[in-house]
C-alpha cells in the first residue's frame, strides 16, 4: 500500500536521544528538563488518584482545569475567555496541533509555515491530503519577511502557523509582527493556528504577544499550550487549545475521536496547582539564569551563540570550527566528543544549512557545566 509520509522518518529528537543513550553524551538534543517536577504536584496527583479519580475525564476536559485556565488566560491577556465556550484539553500540544489542523484543513488547501519549523505541523497537512507552504525566517536576525509571507498567499491558503517563542531558534514575535498578521489575516480571512507552549519562557523583560491579546486576530486563532513545557513534566502530554466558539465545538468533534479524553487524576492536579500564579509566575527567571549561565560557559569555545528570547534553546553557531553539514557535526559531537544536540536543517523544508547547532539549557548546573567544559575544547 501507498505510504501516506512517504518522506517521514523516525523523528530527530527520538533518533538524537538514542544516540546519546548508545554513547553515555550529555543529552542536551530533546527538549526536555533533568530537574524534578513540584513535589507538591506530584502530591495532588496522588491525592486524585487516591480517592477514586480515576475513571474517564468529560470530554472536553475536567471543568475545574478549563475554569482555572479561563481565570489565568483572562487575567494575563485581557480575553473573557469561559471555559466551555473556548478551552479544550488535550494530550499534550501534539494533540492540539493535530486535531486543530484536522478540524480546518482541507484536501487541496495550502496552509503557510515559517521554517525552520517544529516537526509536528508539516506531517499533520501532510495528512489531510494539503500542501505545506514553507517561508523561511530571515538568518541571522531570526525575523519573519513578512513581504514573503503575503506574497505566498493565493485562494487555496487557509492557515498559518505562528510559533513564538520559536522551537528551534528562540526568536520571538513583537507587537508590531502581531499587527502585521493581524492585518494579513483579517485581509485574506485566513485563520491562525499560534503555537505558544513556551508562552511562559521568555526574557529580558519580553512580554509574550499572545493571539488572545489581539480580539480581531484571536476570533481567527487557535492558540495551543501545554503543561509539560511549564511545569517541567514533558511526559506527562496534557495541553489545551483555546478557540473561537464556533471552532471549538469542531475541535471537539475531532478530539472526541483522536484521544476522547485526557488523563484524569493529572487534570484536578492541575487545576489545583494553577490557582497560585507563583507557580509559573518564575519561570521566566528562572530560564533566563539557564540561558545566561549557559552562554556564560560556552563564551570562551569558538561557538558562537545567535539570540535566544525564549524557550529552553540556544542556537550555536560552527562556523569557526568546520564547514560540514550540521547533521554530521551533530552526529560526530555525539559519538566523539559526548554531546548530543539537534542539527537546524533538519527544520528546513527547502534544504538549508546555516551550520547551527540547537542546545537544550533546560539542565542542572552540573549538567551545563560539564557540557561546556566539552563545547569549549572543540
Ligand atoms: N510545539 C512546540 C513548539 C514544542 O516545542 C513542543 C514540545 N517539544 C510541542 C509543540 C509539543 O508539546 P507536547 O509535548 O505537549 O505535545
Ligand atoms: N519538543 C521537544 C523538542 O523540541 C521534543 C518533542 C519530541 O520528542 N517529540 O526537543
């Protein structure tokens, strides 16, 4: 039979993590933190699970966690966001990108995506029989052209896909990108679907330009999120997407299906944990220090760090060290040196090499210390 991904292989962040594992690196490729997640959430799951929380969650979502996102949500983004009208949750941001893509996109459709790219949107198209539209970031400034993007619209474009703070670079949209998309969408009734999961890392006093700020903008958007990035529990895969009404309802159509339901116990945990905003209130410090602390290590190696504004990444540049393609340095930090990282290009839909490494500083001081104490002999 005929391979719906024909191009499709296992993904790089499974492939770098094994190969860390074969060789005893320090991963620093998958995104995912070595620290502990809140023992006192770990409590009140086992609280949950304890007293019999245990069965099928609603459909859409326990309504205490959908109720505890709309109070966060409308405190930090000035929306009037309720929780049946607007919130649904997922498994994971996976989940969301998914059934959201599936509920608007179209056989024949083109749906534009700025590259380098999370790897979960393209294969998603892919699978509704669309086409992918790929625009690449500006390099080094790490800024959308948006000239490009508008000129890459025709009739058969129905979404674009905005992720700030951006996996891989760490570049962040500003206000005046958010009018600009603003502006392209109202014009070319084209709908949004903005991936935020790291709306709670971001620096240097950045606010995050969330499509909820803007109403025009957000009555065209599905915003999604996701509480491994922000409470440090990347496998615990519960995320939500926030959505016009109308949209909702055919987000639940599709998630009714995919998924039904998300894990139980983990929901009430975190409504709970939600309702004190100290809780996510640090982040942003707290992953600026990693940053910091990172790029303070590796300034004495002959990598050279781009900017990173937010998530846990820190683009590395080889420049200075060799001319190979990023793959093989990746592969030969990897095996020779005992460090595993993730190669941009493999981003990229048009091949494209900038000879970028990304770095996943979400670590332990150890960790980083003995990282660069490597980076710094290469
Ligand atoms: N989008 C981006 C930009 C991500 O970095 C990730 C996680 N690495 C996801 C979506 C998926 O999130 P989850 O693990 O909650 O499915
Ligand atoms: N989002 C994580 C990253 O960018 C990895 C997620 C995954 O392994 N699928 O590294």
């Amino acid at each position: 039979f005929a391979s719906k991904l024909p191009h499709v292989g296992t993904n790089i962040f499974s492939v770098m993590s094994q190969m860390a594992q074969q060789h005893g690196a320090i991963n620093l490729s998958q995104g995912f933190p070595d620290f502990p997640v809140s023992t006192e959430l770990i409590d009140r799951i086992h609280h949950y699970m304890k007293a019999g929380f245990n069965q099928y969650a609603p459909m859409p979502g326990v309504p205490a966690l959908r109720e505890a996102l709309a109070a966060k949500m409308n405190r930090q983004y000035g929306t009037a966001l309720q929780a049946d009208a607007h919130i649904t949750i997922t498994a994971g941001a996976t989940e969301a990108i998914f059934s959201t893509i599936t509920t608007l996109v179209n056989r024949g459709d083109e749906v534009i995506i700025i590259e380098p790219s999370y790897d979960c949107y393209a294969p998603a198209i892919a699978l509704c029989g669309a086409k992918s539209v790929h625009i690449p970031l500006q390099f080094p400034e790490l800024s959308v052209d948006w000239q490009k993007v508008e000129a890459a619209i025709t009739e058969r474009t129905k979404l674009i896909i905005v992720n700030s703070p951006h996996n891989p670079t760490g570049a962040i949209i500003s206000a005046e990108d958010m009018q600009v998309l603003s502006d392209l969408v109202l014009r070319h009734k084209l709908w949004v679907l903005s991936d935020e999961v790291y709306e709670h890392i971001i620096f240097d006093g950045n606010e995050h330009q969330s499509v909820l700020r803007y109403p025009e903008l957000a009555e065209r958007s599905v915003a999604v999120y996701s509480f491994g990035k922000t409470f440090h529990a990347t496998g615990w895969k519960v995320g939500y997407t926030v959505a016009p009404e109308v949209l909702t309802r055919e987000i639940r159509k599709v998630h009714q299906f995919v998924t039904f339901s998300v894990n139980t116990p983990l929901q009430y945990a975190l409504a709970d944990y939600l309702a004190n905003p100290k809780h996510y209130e640090a982040l942003p410090s707290f992953y600026q220090a990693k940053r910091d602390r990172f790029l303070e290590l590796v300034a004495p190696s002959r990598f050279k760090a781009l900017p990173s504004s937010g998530t846990y990444f820190q683009l590395l540049s080889f420049e200075a060290i060799s001319q190979e393609p990023d793959t093989e340095m990746a592969i030969r930090l990897t095996k020779e040196f005992g460090i595993a990282s993730i190669p941009v290009s493999v981003f990229y839909h048009h091949p494209t090499d900038h000879h970028v490494l990304r770095f996943c500083f979400a670590k332990s001081e150890e960790t980083l210390q003995k990282a660069a104490e490597v980076l710094c002999k290469i």
